[in-house]
C-alpha cells in the first residue's frame, strides 16, 4: 500500500518505520519541509531530530501535507492533538475523500499545565471532530492508547498479551485497519462501535499518564478481562 | 470495624454483604428509611426491591445517612454520582471529620440521553469535588471501575488476573483501603497518587459502557500490562 504519515514525531517516526519495514510505500507529510530537515535540535524528549530519523529510513519520503495525503491510498493522523485539524485541511478535504483515516492523536490540552488535560471529551472527540470536518473520509480511532514503540511491537510488552481499540463508522475501513494491526502483532483488537466511541480510548489519557508516573515507565498498556 | 455504606442499589448492597461476610458491622444508609423499606418494586435492572435483600442480610442495619455516618468508623459512598453530595451533606460534615470515606461512585450523567456522559471530568473529579467540600474527610477513590460483583469477588474473573486503582491524598487511609482490597481478594492493586488522579478512574467509564456493549457483558475487567 502507498501510505502517508501525517507527522514527523516520535509517533509518525514509530508508524512510518513499521510501515516500511512491511513493505508499504511511506511518505511523511510535514508542514513545511525545509524547516523540518533544517531542525538540528533533540526535541522534548531528548531525540534527536527527524533529520537523523530520516537518515536511517531513506526509504520514506518526506513531502508537505498536501504532497503526501495526495500520494496516501491510506492517510495516518500522527499529528499533535492540537495541530490535527489545521494539518489535516492543508493535507486537503480532496486527498482525504473516500480514504481510510487512521486517527492516533491525542488532544492535549498543555493550557492547564502538567499533566496535560483534554482539549475535547465526554460528549464529543478528537475523532468525531476528524470525521464531521472530513465526511468523506473514513476515519478509524486506534493506538492511541499507549507508547509509540508498543503501537508498533505488541509482543516486546507482556508477551503481547494486552488490547488495542478501534472506532469508526465504516466497517470495511475498520476491518483494512484490524488488518494492519494484526501485520503489527496485535492479537487482542476490540472493535468499541461507530466513531462516537473514541470517546473511550481518547479519555484514557488521564490513567495512562497516572499510571506512567505510579510506575515510573511508559512500557504499560491495558488488558481488557472478560 | 464499624462500616456505613452509603446508598441501598446494587454497588450498596454488594458492598455491604461482602463487609458483613467478613465480620464488619455494616449500616446502610439512606434518604428515608421508611421509602426504601417500602419500594416493592423491582428496580431498573430488574433486581428485586431493597427490602429482599435485606431479609436475606438481617445482620446489616439500615438507617439514616446521618445516623449510619455516625455509626460509622469508616464510610463507603456507594451513592448515585449525581446524588452523591447532597447525601454525603444529609450525612453531616461531623461525622465524616477524620474518617475514611470510600468513594465508589461514578459522577454519571443521564441528561444527554444513553449511554451516560460523565457530569465532571478532565479538570476535576467527584472525588475532588467531595475532598474539597469536606476536608476533613480521608476520601480514598477506587472500586469504580469494574461491576459490583467483581468489586468483591475479583477472583470471580479471569483468576483475579486484573487490576484496581486507588487515589488520594492520605496515605495512611490508602493502606487501610488496599487492605480492606486485599481482604476482597485483589491482588494487584496501584496507587495512582492524590485524589486528582481520580480523574483517570473516573474517566473509564466511556470505555467501559462501550466495552460491555461490544462483548455484550457487564463482567470485564482491565489489567494494567507493565
């Protein structure tokens, strides 16, 4: 499949890479494209920057948002939560249309300070957003749930023994995405319903960041019991 | 120990059999005792009126909010979420001064129609909002997560093998709840931090209407993978 990654952090770096490892063609999608490769600082998190990422990747494009959601057959939103919908309009309403949207952002909300709180939840998403702005897209919620390297390797935690959740209103999209997850490792894939349940997923923020500082790691996901 | 579990519906009612079962002395507590013990019908879910149950627990008593408060070494508020402060206020801020309050409620709100939204989250909590009106009270978030069988009879499901979260800003009051968990039969039990990381708990829910909709049971559960 030709794939675009919307987003070059740690999370568009995680999907990308998986991605090209399993042979799809990926191209990031990036604001601007210069300013991006002309970044020589380690971000946030102490990584360094996607100059260096892009090195080791060669294989994967980088090109604008536009440039990349026209080349997608499948669109990954990896964007911040709060850049999501600015990002998606420069991608473009027409290269979204009648394309599976895998939605992975978070909308964090830093106006409140640490820990990040919701800029949306409880009676509207992040994803619900996404599909009312794009009606044309088919937009599928999934791994936003937990750290970018267990998105993309399942069994390097718990034997892979834990649950992914998808969302969306178009059961073949759903059915494409619980493809690729499974092309992951995901064994344990709960489809919640239409898009009004990313609801769930999106407002397990606040534990999972509770969680990441009771347990002082980021390796941590859920298992859903039954 | 001398227990008041505040409210007769089901979380009440399991939690207060469990407590007499293990030898506590349990008082529940009610708006009007002589309302409750009057209701012959059976109730939302169809489970039998209050006064079955309690014919079938002579141990426990019932009794006012204020006077099962006053009884009380230790409160469970096993209210209605939206009823929850005005019961705990009918119980009396005195009586609840230096004691341990329980809280399991979920602060749900049915004016949006099904299924509920949440009537506080993301910058607050029911938790912080009964800590901040009686401060005087050890409030202990936890419980509110799972349904009120598997509340007090974790081993009920998947061996055990799944997790409950405890919140607040008293230590000493969250060992005496993780013991009283223990005595439960939780095992794995995770101290989230202070009372403002009730919030994560709380904010379960969406997920967990979605989830007993998808697999089509009330009895799940999450188990924290680390």
């Amino acid at each position: 499949m030709k794939i675009a990654v919307l987003g070059t952090g740690m999370v568009g770096q995680a999907i990308a890479g998986k991605l090209a490892e399993l042979g799809h063609t990926v191209t990031i999608g990036t604001r601007d494209v210069q300013n991006t490769l002309a970044n020589d600082q380690p971000n946030f998190y102490g990584n360094p920057p996607f100059r260096v990422w892009q090195e080791q990747h060669p294989q994967v494009q980088l090109a604008t948002f536009a440039e990349a959601a026209a080349q997608g057959e499948w669109i990954v939103n990896a964007t911040n939560g709060e850049g999501t919908l600015a990002a998606l309009h420069a991608a473009g309403a027409d290269n979204l249309a009648g394309k599976v949207l895998i939605d992975i952002a978070n909308p964090l909300d830093f106006s409140h300070g640490m820990p990040p709180t919701l800029s949306v939840c409880n009676t509207d998403s992040l994803a619900e957003q996404i599909q009312r702005t794009f009606p044309a897209a088919k937009v599928v919620k999934t791994l936003n749930t937990m750290n970018a390297n267990i998105m993309v390797n399942p069994n390097s935690l718990a034997g892979g023994e834990h649950t992914v959740f998808v969302s969306g209103d178009d059961s073949e999209a759903k059915d494409h995405v619980c493809d690729l997850l499974r092309s992951f490792g995901w064994r344990d894939i709960i489809d919640l319903g239409d898009i009004r349940t990313a609801r769930g997923p999106e407002m397990l923020l606040p534990i999972w960041l509770s969680l990441m500082n009771a347990l002082q790691s980021p390796l941590i996901s859920l298992r859903v019991v039954r």
